[in-house]
C-alpha cells in the first residue's frame, strides 16, 4: 500500500505541527482527535502505542507496578511509554465533537481536526474559545495555528514518528 500523499504538505506545515505538539506534550497536556476516524484512529493509536522506537516505562513506575505481585510483573513488562491522545466520537449530536472539546479540553491541550463537516468546525470553535491550540488536517481553517492541506495517513504517520523521535529516542 503507498502511503505517499498525492499532494505532500510542505515541510513546513509538519514541522509547525510537530513544534506545536512537543510544546504541548512537554506542558504534560494532550492531543484531542477529532474529525474523520479513519485518518484520526491510526494518530492515537501511533501515539497512545507507537511506530517503532521502543518506549519501555519508567524504571520507578516498573518497580511500583511490581509490589502488585504477578499481575504487576506482568504489567510492568508489556506497558510502554504514551503521549496522551484521545479519539473524540462522533454522534447523538451535530455538536456531540464541541462538547468533548469543552468536556476534555485545556489550555494548553492541541485539538487535531481532520476533514470537513460543521461538527469539526464546531469544535475548532470550542477550542479557540478555551484557549486550546489546534492544527487543522485536510481542511482550510483560519481559527487554527497549523493548516496541512492533506488528510492522508502518511501525515499523521509523519506526525508520530517526528514526536516519538523527541519523546522516546531509541
């Protein structure tokens, strides 16, 4: 399968959304998804789980895991390191996304908004209101920080790879 983009986004643009992230993640605050599941899915997951570099727990967070007997043991050998991100879900309302924005959302947290729709609008809305930083995917949108034209899963597979290079250097 190629996951090269028909029209690949200027460096810039992934560099803009990569620098956004990192400062968010080194705040200890989020990425939220929303918008398009089938590009957003594989960006938490890359991010919650990975793409390749390794990302063992901390070595107190292993110890502690371990006082739980066999159950921690084996916790503490098959978790791995996360960037926090969650999928926002749509549904039950045109602003069922705006609200888990509102619900989820801080100062300082990203909003990552992939495709059209009013309801991805809605909470690009939400966000700037809060106070979140958001980067738009594959639409055009004046209210975000960082616009890439493209929603195509190798963007956000470009998007994880660059901050597990930073976050879990291996």
């Amino acid at each position: 399968m190629d996951v090269t983009p028909p029209n690949p986004p200027q460096p810039p643009e992934i560099e803009q959304a990569v620098a956004l992230l990192v400062a968010c993640y080194l705040r200890t605050c989020k990425l939220l998804v929303c918008g398009d599941e089938g590009a957003g899915a594989p960006i938490v997951r890359g991010l919650m789980d990975g793409v390749g570099a390794p990302r063992p727990l901390q070595p107190d967070l292993q110890a502690r895991l371990r006082e739980f007997g066999p159950d921690g043991v084996h916790m503490a050998a098959r978790l791995h390191g996360a960037l926090p991100a969650l999928a926002l879900a749509r549904g039950g309302s045109y602003l069922a996304l705006a609200q888990q924005v509102h619900a989820f959302g801080l100062a300082g947290d990203v909003l990552l908004a992939i495709g059209p729709g009013d309801d991805v609008g809605f909470a690009i809305q939400v966000a700037r209101a809060k106070g979140l930083k958001s980067i738009a995917l594959g639409r055009p949108s004046d209210l975000c920080d960082v616009v890439i034209p493209v929603a195509h899963p190798a963007v956000g597979l470009a998007l994880c790879q660059a901050l597990e290079a930073v976050f879990f250097p291996g």
